[in-house]
C-alpha cells in the first residue's frame, strides 16, 4: 500500500470516528439518561433511539454491501427506521451502540486491508471510499440530530 493510501485511510478513520469536525457516538451519548432516548419532540419524526437504531441499521448495510456482492439491501425507508420510539430495555440500547461501534472497527480493517479506490462490480459506482464518506457523512448528519435533540430536552451540556 502507497504511503499516499496509508494516508487517506488514517484521515477517513479519524472522520468515520468523530472528533474532528463533528462529535463522536460516545460524546453525543455521554450520560444520556434513558427516560429521554424515546422522547418525540414536537415537529421531530424521530426520537433519540430511533436515530441510534437508523444509523446502526444503515452502517450496517453499507459495510455488508462492501463485503458481499451477492448482498440485498434491506427495502427503504421501511426497513431503515424502526417503529418503537423508544428501545425495549437496556439490553437493546447497549447491543445497538455496541453493534454501531464493532460494524465501524470492522469497516475501518476492511479499508486498511482493500484497495479503497476499486469500483465494485455489483454495485453502480460504489468504492470502499465511497461508502466511507457516505457512512461517515451519514452518521455526522444524525449525530449532529442527536445533539440537537438533547439541547431542545436541556440535556446538553457542552
């Protein structure tokens, strides 16, 4: 791998991780009590978990795309939101965050392992860092939600 390539990834990691020039997963959800993760506000179709889900579901699909020609995108938007405002229990909000955060390592080895630049032949254009910049756009979007959200419910301190 060229020095230059080397480069790209270490810059795309640190993107895909927040901290640069958007907060991380970790940060947005520092100390968030669990009585305001399924709060609607008004004019907001979404509630904090619902977000969470959304990203874990959509880094998800975009990781198994890159790693499985034979993969079928879950049907949109049905099957990128779900329904339930707010997680079942405990178990459901760590194994969300959790998945979120094993999905991302796994796609970060996945770049420093592949030729990030290579157009997949199952796909219509898409390279690894094609679909590096979308989940990492992606996933600062509803971040930035997030955050959004918990100023709007006084629950943001920083």
């Amino acid at each position: 791998m060229k020095n230059q390539d080397k480069m790209v990834i270490a810059e795309l990691t640190k993107v895909l991780l927040g901290g640069s020039a958007h907060i991380s997963l970790s940060e947005a959800l520092k100390d968030l009590p669990a009585n305001l993760r399924g709060i609607k506000l008004p004019n907001m179709p979404y509630s904090i978990w619902q977000l969470v889900e959304h990203m874990r579901i959509a880094q998800w699909d975009m990781m198994k795309f890159c790693k499985d020609d034979k993969y079928k995108s879950p049907k949109w938007p049905d099957d990128y939101w779900p329904t339930a405002a707010a997680p079942d229990d405990e178990s459901a909000w760590n194994a969300a965050i959790q998945q979120i955060n094993n999905d991302l390592d796994e796609f970060i080895a996945m770049m420093e392992h592949s030729d990030i630049y290579n157009i997949f032949p199952h796909g219509n254009g898409q390279s690894i860092l094609r679909e590096a910049l979308q989940i990492a756009d992606h996933n600062a979007y509803h971040l930035g939600e997030i955050v959004a959200i918990r100023r709007a419910l006084n629950n943001w301190n920083k």
